[in-house]
C-alpha cells in the first residue's frame, strides 16, 4: 500500500541526492556515478583521487546511519540469501559493461540530458521490470 | 591560474567528497530507496505499483540539471583544474546489453550499487552476498573487458600491418 508520505520522503531525499551530485561536480568536477566509484576503488593506484572516492563510500555507510536514526527508513531485505548473490552478479557485471548505474545514468545522464544515459535508464528500468514480474510469477 | 597540478586544494576535495557522500546516502535512507521491497514495488508496473521512484528521480534531475547548467559558463571547478564529465555518444551494444543485465539483477535483488552499499550497515549477510557478488563480478567483468579491447585493438593493428606490407587486400587475424 503506496502511502503519501512517500511523496515527500521521496522528494526530500531526491533533492538531497540532487544536491550531493551538484557540489562533487561544481566543487570537485566529478560525476557522482556509485558504480564508477567503487570501480576505481578496486584499481591498485592510491592518491586523492582514490581517497576522495573512499571517503564519499565511507560517508554513503554513515549518512545513512544518521538518516536511519533520525528519520528511520524503509527496512526490507532481498528475497533470499540466493537471490541476493546471483542479483548481485547481474548488478556488478551489467552495470560495469554499461559503464553507469542508477545513480551514474539515471540521476547525473539524465541531468546532463545524455541520450547514452536515456537508453541505459529505459532499458534497465524496461528489464527490471520484467525481473521484478517473472520472479512474482514464478514464486521467487 | 588553471596551470598546475589537477587537484588544487587536496582538503577540500577530499572533504567534498565525505560531505557528498553523508548526503547521498542520507537521501537513499530518506526517500526509501534502500528497501529492496519499495524498489521492487516500483518496478511492479502490473501489480501494487509504488511510484516513490519516481519522486526521488524528479527531486534529484531537478536540482542536478541546475548545476549542469551553472557549470556551462565556468573553465573549472572550485578545487580541481578541470570538469571530468563523460562526453561519449555512440550507443554502442555493450551499453545497452550491460544495462539489460544491471536491470534483471536490479529487479531480482532490488538494490543497484548506492543502496547496497548503505545496507550493508544493516549487517545482513544477505546484503553482504550481493555487494561482494556486485565487486568480484565488476572487477572480473572489468579484466575480461579490457584484454577483449586490447586483443581487438592488436588484431586490427596487424591487418593494417599486414595489408601494407604484402599488399594484400584481404588480411587475416
């Protein structure tokens, strides 16, 4: 059951997300991009480049802590531990062959009004909801 | 005033980036996009379809546009030399059929990569499966990627070497 307040919630943090992509890109010059993040975290080079993205990992961990104390979230997990791996596989493959995520394509291409980052978004929201519709079907 | 190293303050942009990922992640908790039931929910277009999704798209596009637009007029952000913004625009198979199998596993686990990585303060190791599921196979995928580039670029390399120098016009691998 959708409730109202989802409008707002949804709102709110959006523009929070809205506004962390801005100051990386105005202050730093970088795409708030989480895939892209955490594939340069796993390439052996160290500097400030590579700690800038450790420290926007470290504070995603925290400042959701904060919110989840404050403001409490939605809890829910995956369907199974199962389902959680094999969708992690897809998830981490997928998104490094398309080179962007929700966050890279959806929120940062959309905003740059990128035709690359529009397919990627209706393709990924297109196959999602195909998964989501044959996992209910099949009982998964 | 741009000459000079890439990072010109090294403080700040590492705080910048702590400071974008604390709000990130606060927006995430917030707007409900770390439950993979709501995630899920909006992407049952067919059954109890849960729009927030889409709130949380509009919020985001809607302030990012803005600074899109800001940084048009501006020769480099505030503490680096310059803007690293992807400019790519060929829709090339490998971006489409990547984010076809990001989707399916999106739908199926209901966590893309930020999510995911914010629950893992949950201590689940159900969450814990997908990140390293979504880590091992990035890096795998990322290596298998780059040697089938670098063996792609060799290939047409030698048909241009060969073609030259034989004369050729045909030249295999």
């Amino acid at each position: 059951m959708f409730e109202t307040v989802w409008i707002i919630r949804g709102l709110v943090g959006g523009v929070l997300i809205g506004l962390a992509a801005s100051l990386l890109l105005i202050a730093n010059g970088r795409v708030a991009g989480i895939s892209g993040i955490l594939n340069q975290l796993m390439v052996p080079v160290r500097g400030v480049e590579f700690r800038w993205r450790l420290f926007f990992v470290i504070g995603l961990i925290v400042g959701g802590l904060i919110a989840q104390v404050l403001v409490g979230g939605a809890e829910s997990l995956p369907p199974s531990l199962g389902t959680a791996l094999v969708a992690g596989v897809l998830v981490g493959s997928g998104t490094r062959l398309a080179n962007g995520c929700t966050s890279g394509h959806g929120v940062c291409g959309l905003s740059r009004l990128s035709v690359r980052s529009l397919v990627a978004t209706v393709t990924f929201i297109a196959t999602g909801a195909l998964a989501v519709w044959l996992s209910n079907r099949l009982g998964g | 005033m741009n000459q000079g190293k890439e990072i010109q303050n090294e403080t700040m942009f590492q705080m910048v980036g702590a400071i974008a990922g604390l709000l990130f992640g606060a927006g995430l908790v917030i707007s409900g996009m770390t439950s993979p039931e709501k995630v899920r929910g909006f992407l049952d277009f067919t059954g109890k379809w849960d729009p927030t999704l889409i709130f949380v798209m509009g919020g985001a596009v809607g302030v990012h546009f803005f600074a899109y637009r800001f940084i048009r007029g501006k020769q480099s952000p505030l503490f680096a030399r310059a803007f690293q913004v992807p400019t790519r625009r060929d829709i090339e198979p490998k971006l489409v059929i990547g984010a076809a199998i990001f989707g399916i596993g999106w739908g199926l686990g209901g966590y893309c990569p930020g999510p995911a990585i914010v629950s893992l303060a949950q201590g689940s190791h159900v969450v814990l499966a997908f990140v390293v599921g979504m880590l091992a196979s990035s890096w795998v995928v990322g290596k298998l990627d780059a040697q089938f580039e670098a063996r792609k670029k060799a290939c047409a390399e030698t048909a241009k070497l060969q073609a030259s120098s034989t004369g050729q016009q045909h030249a295999t691998r």
